[in-house]
C-alpha cells in the first residue's frame, strides 16, 4: 500500500518510495510497478500525474483525480506557483546558504530539441558530517545535509546544480562518483539516490485554499546520525 499523504475530491497525494516509477517510461523498460497504477488499483479510480519525481527520489508525489483538475495543477507547476523543498545528503561541506543560478540544457531525449534554459535552486546546510572513510587526501569522507528550494523545474535539476558546485548528491549514478557511493552505500547499509521531497506549498486549484502537503523522510535516513557531526 502506498502512503496517503492528503486526499480531497479533487487531488491526493502519495509518499513515494525511492525505486518506484511515477509512470511507465521506454527510458526504464524492464520496470513493472508503477506508482500511478499502484494508485490508481489502491483506490480504484483513474489517476493523472501532475509533475514527477525521479525513480531513486522518495517523498511527496501529487495526482489528481480529473482531468480538469490535473490541467489547473499542471498549470502551478509551469508558472512555479508551487514551493517545492527537498532533503539531499551531499559530498562535501557546502556553505551555509547559497543560491544557485546555472541555465541548464534539455536534455538529449527532450522532443523540444537543445537549448538553455533559466534555473535556480536555492540551499541551506542543515548539517555537517564526517564519514569514517578515507577520501583523497583525507581520513575521513565530508558529507552534508542539504535543504533544496527550486525556483524553477526543469529536468534533473538538483541533482545537476549539485554537481555544478561540486557537491553531487551521494548515490547519483549520473552526476556522482562511483567508487565514492559504493563506500557510502557499505557504510551506511543503504544503497540509494540521497534525495526526499519533503513537502509542497500551494493554493489549493480549486477551492483557493492554502495547501501544505508534508512527507517525512524514512528511517534510514537517520543513519547518518552514526557520522561524527563537524
């Protein structure tokens, strides 16, 4: 069973697992489970995603149950009307807040073909650890807690401002380093991409109430509390 998050006539939200698809893809065709089918059966009604997490991403995820009301979600989403926050554990000690303004490329499988676009994130450290494993130079592998605010939702966007300030989200196969993740993954006992959608802000679409959508991350989490803390 899924986690319901919030539920009304008109939308529902989900606590995502990491590992699940949010729909099927070609990019991904060996995958069988899907969170909008698992949905879909678990309440048993039709579903319409209205945005996406990555597979390896855990945390809120919102449907809709119309299709008009997926269109008026839909168009938050674009107009990035939506306050989006995330939970990343990250290589290195960034600063303690920061704004990263980087244009970011479509990606190669984008039917809209190349070209820039504008992205933001905004970060805050929350917390500083000390991995006792050996990295380069030092004894030791320096990892931190990060909170991320997007201003903008384009493809991969955390986890490619991440790598642009050279902190990449510690289990991302893409943007990371492999022989780093692994030793992480051992140690801590879990092998994951290290990102949590923790909430949504918004203005409910179509009763224009204010909507806090929340979900916790899992309890594996908390195994970087055994990481000496700087």
């Amino acid at each position: 069973m899924l986690p319901i998050l919030y539920q009304d006539a008109y939308l529902i939200a989900i606590s995502k697992p990491a590992g699940l698809l949010v729909h099927r893809t070609g990019l991904d065709a060996g995958e069988t489970r899907f969170a909008l089918q698992l949905l879909r059966d678990q309440i048993g009604r039709p579903v319409w995603p209205v945005h996406r997490l990555d597979k390896g991403t855990s945390g809120v995820l919102l449907f809709a149950l119309s299709r008009d009301a997926a269109s008026a979600v839909s168009s938050l989403f674009e107009s990035s009307d939506i306050a989006k926050t995330y939970l990343a554990a990250v290589r290195g000690w960034p600063a303690d807040t920061g704004l990263i303004d980087h244009p970011l490329t479509r990606l190669p499988d984008d039917a809209r073909g190349p070209g820039a676009q504008a992205a933001r994130t905004r970060f805050r450290t929350l917390a500083r650890r000390a991995v006792p494993l050996p990295y380069g130079d030092f004894s030791h592998t320096r990892c931190a807690l990060l909170q991320l605010a997007p201003e903008t939702g384009r493809r991969h966007q955390l986890r490619r401002h991440c790598k642009h300030i050279a902190h990449p989200i510690i289990g991302d196969a893409t943007h990371g380093k492999g022989p780093l993740n692994r030793a992480l993954a051992g140690w801590l006992g879990v092998q994951r991409l290290w990102l949590h959608a923790a909430s949504l802000r918004l203005r409910h679409p179509c009763t224009g109430a204010p909507l806090v959508i929340e979900a916790a991350p899992g309890p594996e989490w908390a195994r970087w509390e055994a990481a000496e803390a700087a």
